[in-house]
C-alpha cells in the first residue's frame, strides 16, 4: 500500500509487536501526556503522532532489511574500530597509567574528534541536526510540513531516546556486558514457548483513541453524495497519489452491477472477462503503477480468471477474491484516506468557499488547520511552547496569558556595559586586586521587599526577592578582615546576570539557570523551590577563572552595585517582539574582548528593521535545571569538553581514507602486529599464508555473522534487546548497579577476554605479550568518551547505509522518491 500506511504491510511475531508498543507508549506516557492532558483532554493530536512513529518504525524495518549488515561490519565498521585502537595504542605509549588514557587518546584524535564528542551540548545539538536531516525520510511529507510537530518528534527523538541510548551503548559497564555474552562459548538460550503468530506491524499502537466525535467529520457515503465534495475528494487523492483507489472502487461496483445479472450471454460474458484482464494488469501485477497490495490469494484467483477461458468469468459471481478486494479498498477509504481529507486543504475550501483568495492560499493553507474541534498537532502548536521536556522556547512572540501586575518580565535595553579586568570595586577601596573566587556566598532564604515603583490601586507591592549572604576573603594579605553583606536580587535580575556573561565570555556549561518561567506565577513559593538551584548557579560562577575578576558579577554581589544592568524598564511580555525590532539596540561593549560581535552587532543596529514574521519562530534554549542532570552526569561528565572554536576538519570518511588494511585477515594481522607486537618470524608467516587463507577466513565470517543474526533475530531474543532498551530510556528510578558490581564484572570480563585467546596463539606471541594487548585492549573499552567516539563513527557509517541519498547531492537526492 502506499508509503505513509507502510507498516500495515510489515508482519512481526505478536509478542516483538507487542514490546515495541510498550516502548512507543512509554514515549508518549513519558514525554507527551505530562504537558498534554493539562492542554486538552482531545486524543487527536496523540493519534497524530502515533501514526507518525509508526511510519518511523516501519521505515528504519524496512531499510533494516534491505543492508546487508555483515557486509557492512566487515568492510567498513571493522575498519573504524582498527582506526580506534590505533589511536588508544599510540595514546598508550605516550602514558602508562590507564586513568590518564582517555585524555591522551582524545589529544591523538586531535581535529579528527567526532563533533558530537566536543560537549554535551554539541552532542545533543549533533542529535537534533541529524534527526532533522533524516526527516524527509522517516517522516510523512504532511508531518514535515507542520513545524510544531516536527519540533515536538526532533525533540523526543534526539534528547529523550536517542541521547540516552548512546550514553547506554558507551556505557563501559554495557561494553563489559556486550563482551561477556561475546565471549560466552556455551549454546544460546532456546526459546521456551512457541513462536507466536505473525501480527500487521504496530497496528494496536497505531489504532486513533480519540472517541470524540467532530463536527467536520465526514462519512465515505456523504462524500459520494455531494458531486463537489467528491471532485475535491478526487483532487486530494491525486495529490496523494492513490486516486488509483477510489477508481478500483468504483470499477468493481460496476463490474459487480453487470456479473450480477441472471443470464448472461455470450458477448457479455466475453466483455467482463475482458474488464477482468483490465481489473488484474492495473492494478495487481508488480509492474503496474496502480498496484494495490492485495494478499496472495485475491492475486491468485483474479489471475486465473483472467487468463482462463472467457466461460469462466461467471464463477466470480460465487468466488470470494473480488469481494474481499472491494472490501479491502473500502476499508482503506473509509479509514485511511476520509479522515485525512477531512484534516486537508481541499475540505477546508470547500468549507470557506470563496471566503480566499488565489493570492492568499500559501497563508491560507498554514492557518485553516486552527479552526474545527480536531485538526491535529498543529492545533495546539502555539500552546507548547516551554513544555518540552529536554528544552525550552524563546524568541517567540507569545500570547498575552493575563498575567497579573508584578510578574511582567524584564526588557533588557542594552545598556551601556563595561565588563573588563580593572581593579575597581563596588565595594570597599579602589585599586584593590579582587578575586570573586575567594568570595563565599549562599542564599539561605527567600524575603519580600516593598517596591515603590510598582504599586496597585493605593498599595505598594510587595515582591519575592532572593536574600544572598556574600563573605569575602581575598583582602586578608594587605591586612582586612573578612567582610560579610547581604544583597537582595529578584528572579529575573539572575537571568539578566546570565544573560550579559553570555555575551562577553560565552557559556558555561556546568553553570546553567533553570529555564526562565514565562507562564504563571513567580511567587513566594516558586522562589523558595528555585533556592538551591540558583546559590548553585552562583557559586559555579565564582569558580570560573576567567571571571575572577568580572565587574558584572562583582557588581552583582554588592549591595549598591550595578543597578541600572540588572533592573531594565518593565514592560509586558507582549510587547517584546516590537520592541526588538522597531528600535535598534544599543552597542554593547567591552574593553578589548569580543572585537567580531561588537561590529556585528554595530552593522546590525544600522539596518533597517527587517519585517515581521508571518507567525512566530520557535528557538531552543538551554535544557531545564531537571535536564541538565541528565545532560551532564558523573560518567561522561561534558565529554571532551572543547571549545566550539577548536580548529577541525570535514573529513566524514576518515577511518576509511587512512586504513590501507582490508578484510578480517587484515584486520587479525594489524592487532597482531600493533596491539600484541606479533614477533617478526610469525607477521612472515602469516603474509606468506595470506595468500591461501584470507578469501577462506573472509567467507566463513560472513558465514559466521549471519548465523549470529539469525540467532539474534529469534523472537524471544528481540524481546529481551527491546525490553533492554526500555530500562536503559525509561528506567531512571531504578537503583544503578553499585560500584562493587561494575568492578565485579569488569574483572570478569578481563579475565573471560584473556581465556578468548587460544593458548597455542599464547605462546607463539608470548605470555607477557598476550597480558599486554588484551591489558590495552581492555583498557581502552573502559574509557567511556572513547566509547562514545567509536560508539558515534559506528552510527555515521549505520546511518549512511541505511540512507544512502544522504550522500548523494543536493539535487539528487532531492530528486529521491519518499515513496517505500
């Protein structure tokens, strides 16, 4: 059947069926219905979605199944794992303690480093980018087009699944796991329960649970009822290219009308044979354009009829292939095609009527899907905006949400800055070297204070304000004593504090405020839970060494510091979007840093306004506080932590270019020689038997991978790798193994690779030797950036495979029909 429904022709044992759904709906339970229910309690844009991630399963299956995956270990992911233990064996002579390794394998990995190894952020940034450049692909054409939900599957797939997955996979406790079931010799589980019966790939998930009726909803019978309707039916299936469809209906209805009569003769016995022979080369032979996937027996019996004696065309009166095909079509346009005629353009026309015009249909098509109970994703786009769980939104242009006087955001105006290295304090004597990293503060608790500036009716308003206690102790050589003050900050002076450091030093990844709340109340309350995460905040700050010395922040922590940079002209939210654009900003500057921005922003300020957005644009910001914890943890911590100015090269096919080695025996004899230091007499030896031996040891690899995969492909062996799957995502509150267990079986999987080697290869290459390669070898699988690195280089070359017109040119593989 045509692409967009391509998983109702996958078949999949019932219970693999079943943990993907589980998988699927953990995503939406996780990920969609937190924010969602509190929106709506309408299942149409959820069921939306869910054919979404069908039509994204379906796809990566299918292409799964067109790669030959032993072909590509062996040819191209082999090669890229020796190029990574060439770079651990060259980082091991440059240090002899394994903790030291991993830094001195990312210095040898220089410029060549994958992008997404440069930090955290680039990483997840990585992860986005390429989901957005597979969506051509694994998206419906429609769902592309809807900027809202294709934000909403970016989001979820690079920052919920498959962020998790890699830092999973890279897990060295999981690489240990991996090479113990590799090296395990005994015979594999067998399955305990038969297979069970083969069932239409995630049809239960994909089922719509929305049971609201809507008032735009349409009946097949209504649409051939109204000759207008059926016109702007046809046109939409044209569009869609399945006007092959109703036409098979139809053509059937009156084939029907004419085999039905009572007594047929003979002319019209041979006239319906022949709209037979029509009915099967149109739309059932491979070849034909207008095929419609019928099941082999509807094929069959149709084919016999038609190319039978013309006699027998009488027999379809009795036989079951032509109904069941009508009722197969039928059910594809009552279920498939109706209700995404009722959600398209031409039904909205027909609608309005006139009501636009030929100039305004490119406008027209993106706002008409706002009207009507039940239009999907797009809905609802303008009210997700801050609910992501991995990021929020900024840049927009938002609705006016009633909020009350006093919690109006700041309108930062570009005041004059001076953010430079000069001794001069806000506090205390001039001329005094100052050092913000020997301050201490805290903020122990939250107070009011009476703003006179705000007042309602005839009462000044009284504002929730963070209390910082600030000690400072970095004049106790020239003879102070420590000195103690408190400064009171609202919410959103910390945001511009965050805000000004951004522009003159850049980000800092360990020390990130919480997103900032645009929608609802910054109450007492709220401030109280956001206590900890901003002293925080604030004492990450001070740790920093280029800010040592930063007038911002030190102004920031005096009481009488800098007030007109933190405390802005208060205007609505509102109006923000007009304000940016109708009036220039004013030069931000500082004294020798920062040169290119500067000018930048100066030739920026000079041009015109550029004219408003048609509707709002969606940036992302950075993750939220509760993210970032899952964005920088213990193991990885900020990956290579290098800077987005480091110098490197595009060189996608680098682990191929270098390597002149090729195939395993290749492979067998460059570990030998660069990771055991084989003797000189047995390298010999093996390049004289190269000759007659690698073309047999390459065959039976193959061999052997693809008995591997079979077996790994068992039903009862993809369930546990999906059930895997769902822990490593969406097991968070699981306790984590102890340390005493990773040690554990890290010494297990130590001892398993060294009884790997056969003894006879033991002596020929040395005890010591066989000690020292698997030592190396072991020792670079435990480095968890290593891992990521290779784990990354691997998922380019999958990727590439999988989607090959990625590498075609841009006009060619725009060219590329999405059609499966």
């Amino acid at each position: 059947m045509l692409f967009y429904r391509s998983w109702l022709d996958l078949k999949v044992p019932s219970k693999v069926d079943a943990s993907l759904s589980e998988v699927l709906e953990l995503v939406l339970e996780n990920f969609i219905y937190p924010w969602y229910r509190n929106i709506t309690d309408d299942e149409s844009s959820v069921d939306e979605l869910r054919g979404t991630l069908c039509f994204f399963a379906s796809v990566l299956v299918q292409r799964i199944h067109k790669v030959d995956i032993p072909t590509v270990v062996t040819k191209k992911m082999l090669k890229a794992a020796m190029k990574h233990i060439e770079v651990i064996a060259k980082a091991r002579q440059k240090v002899k303690n394994a903790e030291f390794l991993q830094q001195a394998a990312l210095e040898e990995y220089g410029p060549e480093l994958h992008v997404a190894l440069r930090s955290r952020r680039d990483e997840l940034h990585y992860l986005r980018k390429l989901t957005e450049l597979l969506f051509p692909y694994i998206l419906p054409p429609k769902s592309t087009e809807c900027r809202s939900l294709a934000l909403l599957i970016r989001e979820i797939l690079s920052g919920s699944v498959f962020l998790p997955s890699m830092d999973f996979l890279a897990d060295p406790d999981t690489v240990n796991h991996l090479l113990l079931i590799f090296t395990d010799d005994s015979p594999p589980e067998k399955a305990t329960e038969p297979t069970s019966s083969l069932v239409p790939f995630l049809q239960k998930f994909a089922e719509p649970r929305n049971k609201k009726p809507s008032v735009l909803k349409l009946e097949l019978k209504e649409i051939r009822d109204q000759q207008d309707l059926l016109f702007r039916f046809m046109n939409f299936l044209k569009q869609e290219g399945a006007v092959h469809v109703l036409q098979f209906c139809l053509t059937v209805e009156e084939f029907n009308d004419r085999i039905l009569q009572p007594e047929l003769t003979d002319t019209e016995k041979m006239s319906l044979h022949e709209e037979v022979q029509k009915i099967y080369k149109t739309y059932c032979l491979d070849e034909s354009i207008d095929k419609i996937r019928f099941d082999p027996f509807i094929v069959e019996e149709i084919q016999r009829i038609a190319e039978g004696p013309y006699m027998d065309v009488v027999k379809l009166q009795t036989m079951r292939c032509l109904f069941e095909a009508y009722e197969h079509v039928l059910h594809l346009l009552e279920n498939v095609f109706t209700p995404m005629f009722c959600h398209s353009d031409e039904y909205f026309r027909h609608l309005l009527r006139g009501a636009e015009s030929p100039t305004r249909n490119s406008k027209f098509n993106r706002t008409t899907q706002k009207r009507g109970e039940s239009f999907g994703i797009s809905r609802i786009g303008n009210k997700i905006k801050g609910v992501f769980k991995s990021s929020a939104m900024e840049g927009a242009m938002l609705p006016n949400y009633n909020l009350n006087e006093g919690e109006d955001d700041f309108i930062e105006e570009g005041v004059m800055v001076m953010e430079d290295d000069s001794p001069e304090e806000a506090v205390s004597t001039p001329n005094t070297p100052r050092n913000l990293a020997a301050w201490k503060i805290s903020i122990p608790y939250v107070d009011f204070f009476d703003d006179p500036s705000l007042e309602r009716k005839d009462r000044k308003e009284r504002i929730p304000v963070f209390c910082i206690d600030v000690e400072r102790n970095d004049r106790r050589a020239v003879g102070h004593e420590p000195e103690h003050w408190s400064v009171y900050r609202r919410y959103l002076e910390f945001y511009v504090l965050e805000s000004k450091l951004t522009e003159f030093h850049g980000t800092f990844p360990d020390a990130q405020l919480p997103s900032k709340r645009i929608i609802g109340p910054r109450n007492y309350e709220f401030l109280k839970s956001k206590r900890e995460e901003f002293q925080e905040y604030l004492q990450k700050l001070l740790q920093h060494p280029e800010l040592c010395n930063s007038q911002l922040l030190a102004d920031f922590l005096s009481p009488n510091g800098g007030e007109t940079q933190f405390l802005s002209k208060m205007l609505p939210d509102v109006n923000l979007g007009k304000i940016i654009k109708s009036v220039p900003g004013k030069l931000m500057k500082e004294k020798g840093q920062h040169l290119e921005p500067f000018i930048m922003n100066f030739i920026n300020s000079c041009e015109s306004p550029k004219p408003k957005p048609s509707r709002p644009e969606l940036t992302i910001l950075s993750p939220t506080s509760e993210n970032n914890k899952k964005l920088f943890n213990d193991l990885f911590k900020n990956n290579a932590n290098r800077s987005e100015n480091t110098e490197r090269r595009q060189n996608q096919n680098y682990f191929m270019e270098m390597m002149t080695v090729e195939g395993v025996y290749d492979y067998l004899m460059y570990v030998g020689r660069v990771v055991f230091h084989i003797p000189d007499w047995l390298h010999h030896l093996l390049m004289g038997g190269r000759i007659l031996f690698k073309n047999t040891l390459e065959l039976y690899t193959d061999y052997y991978l693809h008995y591997k995969l079979e077996q790994l492909f068992q039903e009862h062996r993809l369930v546990s790798l999906i059930t895997l799957l769902r822990d490593a995502i969406f097991c968070e509150n699981t306790e984590p193994r102890s340390l005493q267990d990773k040690q554990k079986r890290a010494k297990q999987t130590f001892e398993e690779m060294m009884r790997y080697i056969p003894d006879l290869i033991g002596k020929c290459i040395g005890e010591e030797a066989k000690y020292e390669g698997i030592r190396l070898l072991f020792d670079g699988m435990q480095q968890p950036v290593l891992n990521k690195q290779l784990t990354y280089v691997l998922l380019d070359i999958g990727i590439q495979e999988l989607f090959p017109e990625l590498s075609k040119g841009p006009k060619e593989a725009s060219s590329v029909s999405c059609w499966m």
